[in-house]
C-alpha cells in the first residue's frame, strides 16, 4: 500500500508544494485546506497530471472532530499516513494589544497550537503501532520571539514550537521524527501573502524580490528541505532548522545602524 | 490614594510572599487564589499584623469575566493598580501524549497564557493611561524547552514567553516595565510542590533540601528580585531573568557523564 | 577586614559607578583601568569624599601576568577579595571581515574572553577556599546573536557567554555566584560611547535621549542591578538577565516594518 | 575545471565522510588532517576507487599561515574552492578550572574559533569575487550551553556559533552561505570519539549502540545532510541546524526525574 503525506494548509504556497514533492517521490499526498475548491482541485490535478497520486479535502481544521475524522478516515480509505505536514498558519497581521479581541487570540491558539496538538495526538499513536514516522511542523520566527503586534501569532507559535519539543523528546525514540521548521521570511505564496498584501502590491513585491531575484522564499526549493528531512536517516535527524533568502536578514540581526 | 500590588496565584509560595514584600513596602496587596479561603485569610492576616494593608480574593481566573471583574472592581474600590504579579501555574506533572487529555490541554492554554492575555488587555491601557505600571510574570523553563510528559504545561508556557515579549515590545516605551521571570528549580510552596510531593515526600524534601540547606527556593528570598524588578529605573529595565538554588544545575546544564 | 569589590574595567560608565556602589555599602573598591590616571583618582577621591574606601590601578589586563599579579597583591595588601566585576569590553566598532585583522580578532578575545578566563582561575579557587564569592560578569547583546560587522566582538562575546556558564555550572554549588549582565543599548557612559562617538555626536545623543529622557542606560540605576545580583540569597540566584533602556526595542524585536 | 571541497579536520568520522560524499558528486575533495598519513592515504584512496578525485594534506592548522597557504595553495594547483567544510574539533575532555591550564584554554579558542577566522578571511573574500560559494561549519552543543569541564570547548564553540552568524550577516547577501551544524550526540569517528574512549570501550559503545541500533550518528548519513546544505537554493538557505541519533535525548531535555 502506498505511502501517504498527510498536508494539514495545503495552500498555493508551502504546503501545495511540499505535498507534490512527496507525491513525485511516490506518496499520496493527502491535501487538505479550509477554503478554494478550485485552487484545491487544481493542485490534485497538476499532481496526477505528473503521475502523482493526491487527493484533496476542504475542511475547517479548528472545528471539533473534523481531525480526529479525517485522520481516521485517511487511514481507512487512503492508507496508512506516513508523512504528516502541519502546515496550518495564524498570522492576522500586526494588531496592538486592545485591537486583539480574545477571540482574535484563541483562534490563533487552536489553529497553531491546539490543532498541532490534536494532530500529534491522533496519528502519533498510530505511527508508534506501525514502527515509526514523521511529522513536519512549519512555524515562524514569531516562535522565537514576539514583535509588537503579534500577540496571537506568537503566543500561538512559541506554544507550537515548545509542543514540538515535548513530542520529540517522547517521540524521538520510538523512531517517530518531529522536526520544526523556522520559515524566517517572506514565502512567495499567493494564498497568504498575496491576500494578505493585495494582489497589486504582491505584484510589486514579486517584481521587486520574486523568483528572477531568488529574494522570496520559493516554495519548490523549500520543499527540498522538507523532504530531506522526512528522509534523513534516523541516526542523524534534525529537530529544528531555520529557511530564508539569502538576501534577508536573520531576525536575530539588526542592520547596522 | 495607596499604590495596589495585585496578585493572581496568591499561594503560601511565591504569590502570596511577593505580595507581603510589596505591603511591607506600603502597597495595597491584593491576595486572589483559587481555593483554601483559610490560608489566604492567613495571609491577609500576617500582612496586616505587620501594619500592611491587604485584601484578599478566592476566583477562579480560569472562568470567563472573572479576570476582568477583578480589575474593574479593584480599580473601583482599593485603588489604581500600580503592579500585578502574574502567578497562575499550569503545572500538572508528567503525562504522556495519550494521557493528556484535549481538555486538560486547553486548560493548560486557559490559565497560563489566555489568562495573562486578558490581565494584559484588562490591565495595560489603564496603566498607560496613569503613565506608567509593572507586569510581573512568574513562568517556568517550560518556557524555553520542552521535556517529555510536559505537553499541556510547555505549551502554555511556551506561548507564555512569547506573550511577555509582544506585551513589552508594545508598551516598554509607554512605560510599563513587563518581566519574565523564569522558575528554574523547586519551591518551597506548600500549596503547589506541597501538594504535588504528598505531605510525606515533601517533609522528606524539605529535611535534605530545605531552608537549612537553601537547596530549595525560598519565597521570601524570590520576592526580593521581584521587588527589585518592579523598582528599577526606566533606563535599566531586565525584560527576563532566571531563578535557581546554588545547588541546582541549571536547565540548559547536563551533569558529566 | 573589609571585603573587596574588585573592578576590571573601572570607566566613568558601568565600572565606576558600580564600583562606587559598592563602596557605599562598605565594600572596598579596587578600581582598575587601563588609561586615564585623572579620571581614576577622580573616581576614587569622589568615592572617599562619600567615605568610602577606594583605590585605583592603572593596568593593562591583556598583559602577560598582570591580572594575576594584581589578584595575587590585592589579596595581600587590601583584603579578601569577595565581589568581582569583570567589565572588560572588545567592542571596535562594525568592520567589514577584510578590515578586521588577526591582531584585532585576537586582542577581542584576549580582552573579552581569555582575560576573564585569567581572572577566574586567579580568583575563584580563593573565593572556594573562603566559602563563597561573586563574579558578575558585563556583557552584550553580541554575546546573543552576532551582526554583521562584528566578528571579533561577537566571537569573543559568544565565548564569554559560554564561560560564565561552565563557570557557573562548575562553582555554584560551591556557594560562588557568576552572573552574566546583558547590556542590550547604549549606556551614558563618556569613557566608551563618549570616545567612539565623538565629543559632538555623544553630546547630541546626550540631549536627544540623556538623562532628561532616561532614553540612555544611566550607570547609577545599572548599578542597582549589579549591586542587587550580588547580594541574593543562594536559595534564588539570577545567572541571566538583560538591562535595556526602556525606550530601545529589545535585540531580538525589530520594529514593525 | 572541478569544484574543490576543501575540508579541515578531515578523519574518519564526519570530516572525511562529508569529503567522499562531495567527491561522489563531482567536487575534488581536497581532505586535511593533523596527523595519521596512513588512514589520511587510505581515505584518498577509498574516494579515488570509486570514481573520485581527491587529494590529502597532512598539516596543522594552528600553525601560523599554514591555512593562508593552504588556501592559496589549492587555488593555484586544484582548482577554485566551492565548498569548504571547516570540521575541526576542540573537544579535550571534561576539566575543572584549576586543571584547564592557559594554554589549554587559549589552544581551543586557536582551533575552534581563529582557526575558523582565518579560513574565512582567506576563502570568503575569493569567493565573493567568483559570485558564491558555501562555508559549512560543524560544531557543538557546547556552543548553546556551558557544561562543567567545559571551560575551552565551550568558549571557544560559543565563539565559533557567534562568528558563523557575522559571517553569514556579512555574507549571505553576497551568495555565500554559511551553515553552522550542531552535532548533538556521539560520533560513531574512531578518530576522535574512539581515541578519546579508548578501543576497548569504543567497541563496546559501538556494541550497545552502534551501527545495529543506530543509536550512534553515523558519517554516512550525516554526510547527506551537509550535502543537503551546501546544495539548497540561496531562496531557501538554512543557517543553522542540530543533528542527533534518534534515541538521545535533545541537549535541552532532562529525562524525567
């Protein structure tokens, strides 16, 4: 039976991507997003298109049981999930502190860190049964540290990046890899950044930084990481790793003054 | 009109010994806990027997509105809150992933990060409107890795952490000096620790640890860095710092092999 | 006999002035410099006329001997030497890699790594003897994350910062204190900011962020800092903490874009 | 002409493994070591039977200009140097303080942290002009944390971690990528992990969790990885990341009590 990658945010961006480079290496890439029936349907046909094999799944992640469900209906109809990508963002943008409603904040919470930990609860066990695993965590420089305005995103990813620690430290040996991936910039993804700027200045950032700079994270080349992760031999596995463009700054640096 | 110390999580540990340092100081301290309306008249008492003013309060900071209640109603009739030490624990043990339940994960959310969202979001505007004021935050080195068994309580100190760093980088300018004070160690809390270790294990601690070994921390000793912190000028402000006993390896530390 | 506070690095900035600190709390102030003969019997003439107890050495701490010489005769002629702040800075200023020579990259690490490695192994087996110490140790931000630029103040930072840990993590349990201070901004200090800006630059930052504003770290507030790590209980020492103006953004903020 | 990978430190665990790897993919590996010609002929050997090309140095890298001409050397007579992985180690063992002579101490700052500065100073500059080139640093856990006994590593590792990030600052925008690689575990590398245990418990290390139970980091697969790095799109560069033997506890865990 094939394996299968399971893509919890399978946008345009990071997750479509990295689902189409485990199908190219074999897998079913499960693709599962919130919204954008044809965007999803798009992805699962350029994957079958290559030869791939993909389904894809609309869904609403924060809502009860709708993990739990398509976990155990993966496993049913699809197969046994070999590959998780927890690929589920919460970045509302900067919002001061009395502009940040409480619901604000608790949707940050369960989409980044609730719903990781519903994931891990539902597929590690099985995992553990089959003899081994990966899960693959996207996460954000807001993990490491809070700028202003982002008290729900980085509330929401340092609980992400401290969950992903305790599942490896009681996963790890029992041959079940957790590994968090710091995206430390700018992603060259249509379905986040360019709603979240607007298709014009997407445009101009594009034109400005895009693929002939190579100064936007290009999900294609990401996905090379996410792979060789996933299969790195378990004598040398890799927890955390950071990913920008050359051309950024790291966020622990400040540009000389 | 007296300056208010307020504190959530006013145990006979570090809440309760904080709040007693700053009466002794001249501030209105107010005592709120969850449980044992006994031993927070207790403290109540000792304060005032030492001419300090205080008021205690049993909540449940976990319920909604309560939180925001209080400060309304301290504002109301004790008087401008000046300082609050943020004490609440989410510390449940050790529990493996698929004995932690969803429940006491969120629970784990609730009380160590949502919680001091909403004292933040209760809290700050009024003291940016009076010039000024101090958060104290009590957290953990679940904030900065995560062990085995330690899901639900890394989380939300994880997030915790992260919270403490959006709060400063937004309202340090405004003059509110918020801290992280990581707990590197065992307390000599009686109501926590206490109650974790049994009465008999923790009589056993305190005998090969305790005061006269200070190999356990001692509240009344914390409560002096936290006094500190709460009066450093403005051109000197520590955002975090850890605690430990001298005998205690710090987290980061690994005995030799 | 009185105890001592010797001071490596005895400036008119963070040096000095905690030097002073300690003299008005019946410390015995060793102050030691490496130019500057007026601007030391200053200090200590201003720390006497307050009744203290003070003395200045001009010395070269990068020289063969003459730490362990200056231990070894402070020792002997004043007293016990019980509080150590090793204040040594490397700082040069932002050089690209090509304008950073060899002798420069070494004489960082000399100042900033190997001298407080020197004064370590003169004093702290002393301290031990005599049942406990202190040795606070001034460092930076670069000791953190390294900026472009920076190649010898960073590396020699990033291995002070690993050396009070080993330091701490071998002697704490042998009742002696090693605190590392991370000084992230720009202190009010005219024998190190004042130098490297100018006499015109540093009076303009005076007046744009000085002591009006409390936008500068001012020495006499760090000092309290200091003077308070010092004198912790051994039930609750602090290993690491941070001092910033309130008004900087901490190193690892950056401002929203 | 070939691509050189120019490798310091190269002995039969990760240096020359990473070095073959390279060759299996057409780069000249050019492997330097201190000592062992033979096993340093053997290597060159084993390379050149598959198909490979590689050259061995024996030399001493603490040696003043023995890297300048290095570099300069392999420039004029191999070919422009695309690649160097700098794997040169400082690790003595666990000693206290007293037992950590000055040159000791000033020995590891030499190889792990100046060293790494003059092989940059040398390469980097060479390989701006030629539009890029990879700088892959490995390093410790000593470099985020001081153990006791660590005195020299530590420092100098925490030194090594800083430079590589200024380096990266400097560079990175320049198409060069710097990668600092923490190795978390026990190195199944007779070279120096076996030495420094002796044969006799080496092969008993290796009997418990070795090869069988890869619960040692193997070479080969460790090679993979840093042949992963040097080939990631400059979209999506990693600058740091930890590898471990799936069965070891992460350096930040504790095992629970």
């Amino acid at each position: 039976m094939q394996k299968v990658c399971l893509v919890l945010g399978a946008g345009a961006g990071i997750g479509g991507t990295v689902g189409r480079r485990f199908a190219q290496a074999g897998y079913h890439a499960v693709l599962c997003r919130r919204s954008d029936e044809q965007g999803l349907k798009r992805m699962v046909a350029a994957i079958e298109e290559e030869g791939g094999a993909a389904t894809g799944r609309l869904l609403n992640a924060a809502e009860d049981g709708v993990i739990e469900d398509l976990v155990a209906d993966v496993e049913a109809t699809v197969g046994p999930i070999g590959v998780v990508l927890f690929n589920l963002g919460a970045q509302i943008g900067n919002r001061s502190l009395v502009d940040t409603s409480y619901k604000a904040f608790e949707l940050g919470w369960r989409l980044a860190t609730f719903a990781l930990f519903r994931v891990a609860s539902s597929v590690l066990p099985l995992m553990e049964e089959r003899g081994g695993g990966t899960l693959l965590v996207t996460s954000a420089t807001a993990a490491m540290r809070g700028n202003a305005g982002q008290h729900s995103h980085a509330a929401a990813m340092g609980g992400r990046r401290m969950l992903c620690q305790t599942l490896n430290a009681e996963y790890a040996a029992r041959n079940i890899h957790v590994a968090h991936v710091l995206i430390d910039g700018a992603v060259d993804a249509p379905d986040t950044l360019g709603k979240m700027l607007g298709a014009e200045n997407f445009a101009k950032l594009r034109a400005a930084r895009g693929k002939e700079h190579d100064g936007l994270m290009l999900p294609e080349h990401m996905a090379e990481t996410y792979f060789h992760l996933a299969h790195q031999h378990r004598s040398a596995w890799t927890h955390e790793l950071d990913l920008r463009a050359y051309s950024d700054l790291a966020w622990w640096n400040h540009a000389p003054g």
